[in-house]
C-alpha cells in the first residue's frame, strides 16, 4: 500500500501528464478555428449571428410579475422604448394564443402577453379567496401595467380580453393609443343564437342553467372553437390540446362557470364602452374572423358607427383567427400603427 505521500505525488504527476497532453490539443484547435476563419467568413458570421440573436428583439422571453396575490405570468418581446402593444386573450386559451404573432411584430413593437388570472400560468388566488369576475381581472391588468411602467400602450383584444380590455380603456382613456378588437365584442349585434345558454344562466341563474353551460368546457367544445369556419389543414393541434389540458386542472371548471355568469355584466355595459368610442375616438382596428360562431360580423362593423374612421377588415376564417391567418394580421397591424400610432410614440 502506497504512503499518502506517495499518493498524492502520483496525482499531481497525473495532473501534470494530463495538462502536458492536453495543452498542445487546445492550441491546435484553436488554430484550426483561425484558420477555418480565415478561410471560411461564414463561420464568423454565424458566430456574429447566433450572439445578434440572442438579443434580438424577436426572441421571447418568458417572465411572472407580481400583482397583490396574483402572480401573473407573460411573453415578451421587442424593443423597450418602442411602442407597446398589450395582448389579452380570451376563452379558453392564454397568452399562447400569440405565439405565431408576437415574433411578426416583436421587431416594431415592445410585445406583452399576459395570461389572465383562471387562464394559462399565471397563479392566482383560488375560486372563495379570489373574485373570478370581469371587473377583477381588468384591475388586475391595470395594477400589472402600471407595475410593468406600460403609461401608454395600444390594446389587441380578443374574445374575453375585449371586456377586460375595454374596462381598462374606459377607466384610462389617456394611456390608451389604439384598440386592435379580433373577434372582441362590444355590441349586442354581434352575439349569435350560440349564446342562448348563457342568457338563460344570466336571466335566472341555477343550478340546472349553470349546468346547460358545462358542455362549452368539454375537449370537443373547445376543438371546435379552432376548427369551426377554419382551414383544419392549418389549424395545429397543440392549441386546443394545451387549452384542454389547462381547463381540466382541478377546480377549473367552477371558476370558468363562474366567469360564464359575469358575462352578463359585460353586455350591461356595452353602451358605457360604445360612449367611451364616440367620446375619445380611439383608433380601431377590427380584424374578424368572419365564421365565428359566437362573435358575428355584425359585430364588428358596428365599431364604425360609433368611430367612423375605424377600419374593417373580414377574413375567411373561424373564431381563433390567429390560428391560420397570423402573418395576415400582423401586416394589417403594422399598416394601422404605422398610420394610426407609430407618430403619436
């Protein structure tokens, strides 16, 4: 058996023998990586290109921002100082809705997507300690701005971000520099025969018509919100298979049933919002997908009676537009900012 000294001798020598063999390895890569560098200026570009990236405005980053007992979660992207534009999603999804578009305009605009509290990953309060009501999750959006520093931003809306996004808009007229609604309802012309369950829970609120909504929380409801009136070839699967999975999360179903309910609140003050249009005229940009099954065209061409230079524009496609036709919006988006907000920043 070899004394601890000796032991410890022959490590270091092994250390030793070690660096001695690899030193001159190390050297000949390094000379080789010159070399091919001299030879080959694509390699240093794609070096340059890979580090650009990584500070690109393109890329997301995924962040949480706490507000009261609400840990909200969102996406961001683009250049701080550029002008922003606030993403608020709807039913049943989360700020993943926005994934195909975020990195369409992330170089022109500073790009925020956060998830609602019920929705996605943000963490909130559970249903008894937390009001799942429309009034709460605008104030929550506002608090969020306001922690986030957002004193100016243009609002893209769709399906329950328009009421929570249209409260926030109301109660902050000054901060608000354009409206871009995707099948975001603001008017009564607008709600198809699809919603007969939901005003017959609203008129008389029970047990049995809560129950006659559940079905709208089913996997095959939510298929269907992506599929119905769109291309099913374009339509990836991982959205609603992901919105499935976040709407069976234990005690979810309550909280949905119960934001179901407070949407009645949201048709009670249509004409509230509607004032709020004619008096501030803010800039709107209507993108609709025109086979929605809940929100019909009418509803958004009834935005120009109330903002006469508000644009319009119908695609041939289902409620989540942004499904088949992202890049469509995104040009009709930086066409209206570009003309509408981009001199006003």
């Amino acid at each position: 058996m070899k004394s601890p000294t000796t032991a410890r001798i022959d490590v270091q020598r092994r250390g030793l023998l070690t660096a001695a063999l690899l030193a001159p390895i190390a050297l000949a890569t390094g000379r080789i990586a010159a070399a091919m560098d001299r030879s080959d200026p694509s390699a240093k570009r794609l070096r340059a290109t890979k580090s650009s990236q990584e500070n690109s405005p393109m890329t997301v980053t995924y962040k949480t921002q706490t507000v009261g007992d609400v840990d909200v979660f969102y996406r961001e992207a683009g250049r701080p100082g550029a002008p922003v534009l606030l993403l608020l999603h709807g039913y049943p999804t989360a700020g993943h809705m926005f994934r195909d578009l975020i990195p369409l305009l992330a170089n022109d605009y500073h790009v925020i997507a956060p998830d609602l509290p019920g929705f996605g990953n943000t963490k909130a309060p559970p249903r008894g300690k937390f009001d799942y009501t429309f009034d709460h999750l605008a104030q929550v959006i506002t608090d969020f701005t306001e922690a986030l520093n957002l004193n100016k931003y243009a609002l893209y809306v769709f399906d329950y971000g328009a009421p929570t996004g249209f409260r926030v808009a109301a109660a902050h007229p000054e901060r608000v520099t354009a409206i871009i609604s995707q099948n975001g309802n603001a008017y009564e012309e607008g709600l198809s025969d699809v919603w007969g369950p939901y005003q017959a829970y609203w008129r008389a609120p029970s047990e049995k018509t809560r129950e006659a909504c559940r079905a709208a929380l089913s996997p095959e409801a939510i298929r269907m919100q992506y599929l119905h009136g769109a291309d099913p070839l374009k339509v990836s699967p991982d959205g609603y298979t992901l919105d499935t999975a976040y709407i069976s999360r234990a005690g979810m179903d309550d909280i949905q049933l119960d934001l179901v309910l407070d949407y009645r609140t949201n048709v009670a003050l249509y004409p509230t919002w509607q004032a709020y249009f004619r008096k501030h005229q803010p800039p709107l940009l209507a993108v609709w997908g025109d086979k929605d099954p809940f929100f019909l065209p009418a509803g958004a061409k009834a935005y120009k009676r109330d903002i006469p230079d508000a644009e319009v524009h119908l695609l041939d496609t289902g409620h989540f537009a942004l499904e088949t036709n992202a890049s469509d919006i995104a040009d009709l988006i930086r066409d209206f900012m570009k003309r509408k907000v981009a001199s006003a920043s």
